[in-house]
C-alpha cells in the first residue's frame, strides 16, 4: 500500500493496530498461564476479552472504509510479544517474573496507547466521527488497563518481588546458582 494521503496511513494504522490486535490475543494466555499470582492471571485473562472487542471495532471501522483486513504483521507488537514471552521463561522467583510480566504488558499498552491515539487523531481529522469514537473508547481502554497494571504492580506483585530473594532457602539458591552454571556452559 502506498502512502499518499493522511487517508492512506489511517488506513495502514489501522490494520497495523488489527494486527497487533489479533497476536495480542494469541499470547494473552500464554502470560496468563505464565502469571503465578492470581491478580495477575485474571488481570491478563480480562484483556483478553477486552482486546477481541477492540479487535472488532477495527473491523467494522475497516469495513465501514470498504477496506480489507489484511496487511502487514505489526513488526512492533511481534518485537514486544517475543520480550514478554523471554520473560515467562526466566528462571526467575514467581514474584519477580510476575512483576516482570506486569513491565512487558505495560510496554503492550504504551505501545497500543501510541498506536490508537494517532488513529483516533487521524480518523478525527479526516472526518471519521464514529471510527474517531471507537478508537477513543480503545484508547481509554487500554489506558485503563496501564493503570490497573501499575496499582496491581505497586500495591502486590513488585512487593513480592522486592522480599523475593530474601524468602529464598539456601538449597533454592543453591540450585538455581547452579541451573545458571549450566546455562551459561551449555550457551
């Protein structure tokens, strides 16, 4: 797609945002299953359902523009994705993955809150009232969602965290001192 008109990148975001959309839906579940504290889980378990709502409103705004929805994959979104799932499999204190988790959903919601503000600006602009609307409640949405991230960080997950390491018995220790030797012998 050429990008001639302000048109034409409203268009190109809006699929970008569809795409990042849809493989948000697809790893939801996995930091759900990965989120030990339950908070977190129902927390990542309620976007889920939130982001396939989103997802259908950029449908129909698509389909009101008579535009298909295929386009690139959201390259940004993939990058973000591929961070949170390295983080899910760190041999980490649940507590501390946990509150790592909580740092690469909210890098996801940044970078949808960024993504969704200039559609909605665009949509403004270029007299798409009821796609301006849509997008707006998605831009609440997902900045709603930061905040309910950042009070469950603040308040429980980054306290566990903090007391973490102290928890820890010496043969935890011991063993995950080892488990990082043989990491960094096997490579």
């Amino acid at each position: 797609m050429e990008l001639e008109t302000l048109k034409d990148l409203y268009i190109h975001e809006l699929k970008d945002l569809y795409s990042a959309e849809n493989q948000l839906i697809k790893a939801l579940p996995k930091m759900k299953k990965a989120a030990r504290n339950q908070q977190l889980a129902a927390a990542f378990n309620q976007h889920l359902g939130q982001t396939r709502r989103q997802a259908k409103r950029l449908e129909q705004i698509l389909k009101r523009h008579d535009e298909s929805l295929r386009g690139p994959k959201c390259e940004g979104m993939e990058g973000l994705i591929k961070e949170g799932d390295k983080m899910s499999q760190e041999d980490a204190e649940d507590a501390v993955r946990d509150a790592g988790l909580i740092a690469a959903a909210q890098r996801v919601e940044h970078y949808e809150i960024a993504g969704y503000g200039c559609a909605r600006t665009y949509a403004e602009l270029l007299g798409d009232k009821q796609g301006a609307q849509m997008l707006d409640l998605t831009l609440r949405e997902e900045a709603q969602t930061d905040k309910n991230l950042t009070k469950l960080a603040r308040s429980v997950i980054n306290v566990r965290a903090k007391t973490a390491p102290k928890q820890k018995s010496k043969q935890n220790g011991l063993t995950s001192t080892i488990a990082r030797a043989v990491r960094k012998v096997t490579g």
